[in-house]
C-alpha cells in the first residue's frame, strides 16, 4: 500500500507532462481500437457466412448471369435441401450517396437466412404483396423507413422507377448480423423486365443453396460445377465465406494498410512514453542514490519505475477503452451503411489493454536498468 502510494505520488510530481502523457495514450488507444474494428467491420460478412450455405454464380464473372432454369436442377441435386434466387439491383434512393443494398429474392431467401428475425404477421404481408419490401432495423433507423412506407428506387443496373412498400423489418439474431439491407421479390422484377427488357427476363445473378450436411460442402460444389459444364453459363461454386472472401481480396492492400497502422501509432505512443519515463529517471537520479544509501535495493527502485509507467499506461489505457465506444458509435453513424456490421470486438479489448501494458513495461526498462546500476556517489553528483 505505502508502494502504491509513492508511485501515485511520484506520477503527479509533474502533472502537466503526465497529463500530456496520458492524453496521447487515451488518443492513440481509442485511434487503435478503432483502425481495428475497421478490419473486423471489412470481414464482417465473412466471418458470419454460414458452413451450410453455397453461393453459385457465373464461373466468369457476377457481371454475367444464370438462367432460371437452373434453379429446379438444383433443387433436385443430392445434398442440396433448399435453394434461393438473388439478383443484386443497385438502385437509387433519392440520390446517389444514400447507398444500401438491394437484393431481389425468392420467398425461400429468408429460410436460408434464420439470423434475419421478423415477426410472422411481417413475413406473411411482405410474400402476399407483390412490390413488398423487408429492410432491416440498421437501415429502417437510418432512412426513417417504418412499417407501410412507399419507397421509390431508381434503377441503374435495371432502368426506371421502381416503386416498393415496407411491409417488414427484420432484425439480426446478434450484433454481427448485416440489418442494413433492402429485400424485394424476385418475381416483380421478372415480371417487370420481361415487359421492359424481354431479352434480359428469366435470368438470375446468383443461386444460394442450403446443404443438408455442412461436411458435404467440397463434394456438392464439385457436382454442381460438373453438371453445368460446357453448358452456355458455366458455374463457379463456392462456400458463402469464400464468396466474401474473394471481395475482402480485392481491398486487401488497404486493410493491410490499416492494420500496419493501427501498430505504428502504438509504437509512436511508446516512444513518447519512454520519452517521459527517461526525462522522469535523469530528473531522479540523486533521489534513487539516497534510496541506496538508505539501504534500498535495486528491486524496490524498479518497482518504483515499473510502478509509476505503468500507472500511467493503464490510466490512459483504460479510458482510452472507455472512450472507444462512443467514438466507434459516432463514426458508425458517420458512414451510414459503408460498414453494416461496425461492432467493439472482445479481442479489440484485449489488444487495446495488452498494447497500453506493454507500452508501460517497455517505456520503463531503459529508465528502470538505469536507475538500478547507477553508482550512490555518481548518482549523489547527479543534477536533474
């Protein structure tokens, strides 16, 4: 107890340069936790992809689609137990920076999907209704979308005015699921482009299957991709995180970018730490030679070092926690839906409070080794 109160004490005997010290452990651990929670959010979509679930697309490209026929052969497959239609459509709420995504689906969609949650009078008023729509909470909150809505979307990848009614929200099972997406039937835009564009009707951009074995995943692609060879749209058939994966790919560079410099600003913050903590060491070099003189061993002066650094990492460590949140939640809501899942990981938690203590630890060993083999007469000479 009487240790813990010298160190306090010594931490407060210049309290402008602690304080300074403090601040910029609190800012470089919040900019931390945030760059990364950033790289949880960019594989976000992977990392809740399910095992039981297989995305089919064009073996060229998602820019090419499948036709519908497809569809019933799939469903016939062996290992296959439900499958779902999905177009993306792109379209345009209002004006272009109000971006979501959109998703025309069969009906069955949401029975591949148990982590999207709406209530059944929802469910059954979106599949009686042929322009109905489910959003999810995320984008509902974001857009002041409510049960009965109309809303009006301007096709880009599917010219015209496209006209939808609220008629559910679902939300998501836990934290990570995606709920700022807009759902409508894949039928209406069938029906609509057959009318408008005959030559592009009865073609789908993606099959979604669910297996009834999860072991079977390898085995079923192989078939699938094998029944629709040198057919004219062959097929690419991969796990649901592998289809996520190969977009995250595509941005690698840039979280790599993000993770290399969420570390250097932890390096940074430790420099300036073993700035002070060496400043704090020279200032005391005549107290720690009295000490000696008194008898005090090497083990109590680096306690006292070890002691006070470290009460300055964890101080500014932990608000630096405290204050992630609130900075993550208004960033969230800085960039609307570009990061649909933007949740505070545990493990961000961990490596925040395990960077300010390794900052403490190592900001004090050069100061600590110092203080520990100075002289009693060298360090009696000594001016701070």
């Amino acid at each position: 107890m009487y240790l813990l109160k010298l160190v306090l004490r010594n931490a407060l005997r210049r309290r402008l340069r602690t304080a300074l010290t403090v601040l910029g452990l609190v800012i470089a651990v919040v900019a931390f936790g945030l760059l990364q929670t950033v790289v949880d959010a960019w594989y976000a979509g992977a990392e809740g992809a399910s095992a039981a679930r297989l995305i089919t697309r064009n073996s060229i490209s998602l820019v090419f689609p499948l036709p519908l026929t497809y569809r019933e052969k799939l469903r016939r497959m062996d290992g296959v137990r439900v499958v779902a239609a999905a177009n993306w459509f792109g379209g345009i709420y209002k004006e272009p920076k109000n971006f979501f995504p959109q998703f025309a689906v069969d009906p069955a969609y949401f029975d591949l999907y148990p982590e999207y949650r709406m209530d059944d009078a929802g469910k059954r008023a979106f599949l009686r209704e042929r322009k109905g729509a489910v959003v999810g909470r995320k984008l509902a909150q974001d857009y002041g979308f409510r049960v009965g809505d109309p809303v009006t979307l301007k096709g880009t990848i599917f010219p015209g005015n496209w006209e939808f009614v609220v008629r559910a929200i679902y939300d998501g099972r836990d934290a990570r699921t995606d709920t700022s997406q807009f759902f409508f039937h894949w039928d209406y835009l069938n029906e609509t482009v057959r009318k408008t564009m005959p030559r592009r009707a009865d073609q789908v951009g993606l099959f979604v299957l669910e297996l009834s074995d999860p072991q079977r995943a390898a085995e079923v692609s192989r078939a699938v991709d094998a029944m629709f060879r040198n057919s004219r749209a062959e097929t690419l058939t991969e796990t649901e995180r592998a289809f996520q994966m190969a977009f995250v790919s595509m941005t690698e560079a840039i979280v790599v970018a993000i993770r290399v410099v969420s570390f250097l600003v932890i390096f940074i913050i430790l420099a300036v730490m073993a700035n002070t903590m060496a400043m704090t060491a020279r200032e005391r070099l005549g107290e720690y030679a009295t000490l000696k003189a008194l008898g005090f061993g090497p083990g109590f002066l680096a306690l006292l070092i070890y002691g006070e650094s470290l009460a300055m990492a964890l101080g500014g460590g932990l608000a630096g926690m405290a204050l992630t949140w609130p900075v993550a939640g208004a960033f969230r809501d800085a960039v609307g839906s570009l990061f649909p899942v933007f949740e505070i990981s545990p493990e961000t938690v961990a490596l925040q409070l395990a960077c300010a203590v390794a900052v403490g630890a190592a900001a004090a060993l050069v100061p600590a080794w110092r203080a520990t083999h100075v002289g009693i007469v060298e360090g009696l000479r000594s001016v701070g």
